[in-house]
C-alpha cells in the first residue's frame, strides 16, 4: 500500500523542509497553489500568476497544469533533471517558495514560483502492472503491410487506402496464386455491414479488370450469423488480433515498409 502524506495549507517554510526531503528521496508530489512560472530554454516563456497544479514524479519528470486541458501549460522531462527549492522574500516582503527544475542537454529550466500552497501531497507510489497498447485499424493495416504473412502466407501487398467507387480498399494485393486480393479491416467485431462493404469493393474493381479476385474480411472475430453470409458471397475470413498487430508494430520498423508507405 502507498505510503502516502497531505499537507493543508502549509506554511511555505514547513512546505520546504517536505518538498525538498520529498525529491531528495525521488518520491512523487502533488502540489495545488497560486504560482507563476518561467520557462527558459529553447524559447522563453511566462506564465503570470494563476492557481495551478504541479507534480514532480520519481524519475524527475515536472508538469505544471492549469485547471482545465490534459496537457501540462509547463514541463520538463525526467531523467538527468536537477532540481533547485528555495525561499525569497518579494518586494511587499511576502515569501514564495521557488521549485526550479534544470537539464544541461540541451540546457533549459522550469521555474514555479507558489506565493500560497493550498495541498502538498508526497507519495511512495508503487507501479508494476504492464501497459498493453492495442492497434487501431490504422495500426492493423500497417502490421500487414509490415509482414504480409500474418494474412496469409505467399500474401504480396500492392498498394493500400486504394481509391474504389464505393470507398477505399484498406489492402490491395495478389496471393500465392496469382489472385489479386482486397483486405477490408475490422477493429472489432466484424458483421454483416462490413461483409456488404467489402463484396461492394469487389464488385467494383471487378468491373475493371479481368482477372480473379478475392475478398479477405479481417477482424478480431465475426458477429454470430456472419460467417454464414461469407460463404454465401464466397469471401473469406482472418482472425487477427490487434494486440498481435501491436507487437508487430513495436518492433524496428525495415527500411522496406517506410519505402511503401
């Protein structure tokens, strides 16, 4: 169970003490309060005052977020990041307390200044579990592209997001036979809409060239009913997994598959 601390409107100096044993001993912080920050680096930047919150993670990493939006307005990635805390006293004689966060390559700075801490949280997180990243269609698409076989063995892709009357064919290409083949991909579970869609592509390209040709429905797994509809129309089906497709993708990508897309 993560240990976990809060402070309540601290002091600015009690506030210190915590904050710099917090990131001393890589701990995470959470901290709510009125600040100012100042970028520099890059570019500059200010940001006037404003209530926002900060959070200073294990590995360094700082973010600084404004109420709204997921995105940080201010950053500084983690790794070979320093940090500078301190108290200064303004001209009206009031105190801030200064977080100052700094890498030399390339050499920048994050500086928060909080003039009050409504919430300071210090945290020994524990995080173990794997993140898995399933593919999109997109993604399903470039891993066949990537390798061809995880179609069909023998499958050579020709061109992809090929332009057709009714739509775009998601992969075009010819099978072992000589066979030209169009690949209609599904994210999830694929049915009877997505099997009219791909025998439209085909009566279309049909109507446009003499030679064989093959309908390849791809997805997860069909809708009860579909594959009855298939075999009607004679098309077939792949099962193909997007966590497969994933991992496909997260390997070096081969100079070839950049040279075809």
């Amino acid at each position: 169970m993560a240990k976990i601390e809060t402070l309540t409107r601290p002091q600015l100096e009690t506030a210190y003490e915590k904050l710099k044993e917090a990131i001393e001993k890589r701990k995470t912080v959470l901290l709510i309060g009125t600040c100012h920050v100042d970028y520099r680096g890059r570019a500059s930047s200010k940001l006037e005052s404003g209530e926002r919150i900060a959070i200073v993670k294990e590995d360094g990493a700082l973010l600084v977020h404004r109420p709204k939006g997921y995105e940080p307005v201010n950053w500084m990635p983690g790794g070979n990041t320093k940090f500078h805390i301190g108290i200064e006293k303004i001209e009206n004689g009031n105190k801030i307390l200064i977080l100052k966060a700094v890498r030399s390559k390339p050499t920048e700075s994050v500086a928060v200044y909080f003039e009050t801490i409504e919430l300071l949280v210090v945290s020994e997180l524990v995080d173990s579990g794997k993140f898995s990243l399933y593919a999109s269609e997109h993604d399903m698409q470039k891993a066949i592209l990537m390798e061809p076989s995880i179609l069909e063995e023998g499958f050579k892709p020709i061109s992809f997001e090929k332009k057709v009357e009714p739509g775009f064919v998601d992969v075009y290409g010819i099978d072992s036979e000589g066979r030209l083949v169009v690949v209609e991909i599904k994210r999830r579970t694929a049915g009877r809409e997505a099997v009219l869609q791909l025998a439209k592509y085909i009566d279309s390209i049909k109507q446009k060239v003499s030679r064989e040709i093959r309908g390849i429905l791809v997805a997860p797994r069909l809708a009860k009913g579909t594959q009855r509809l298939l075999d009607t129309l004679g098309l077939d089906f792949k099962a193909l997994d997007p966590k497969k497709c994933a991992e496909i993708l997260s390997k070096p990508k081969v100079r070839g598959l950049e040279e075809f897309l």
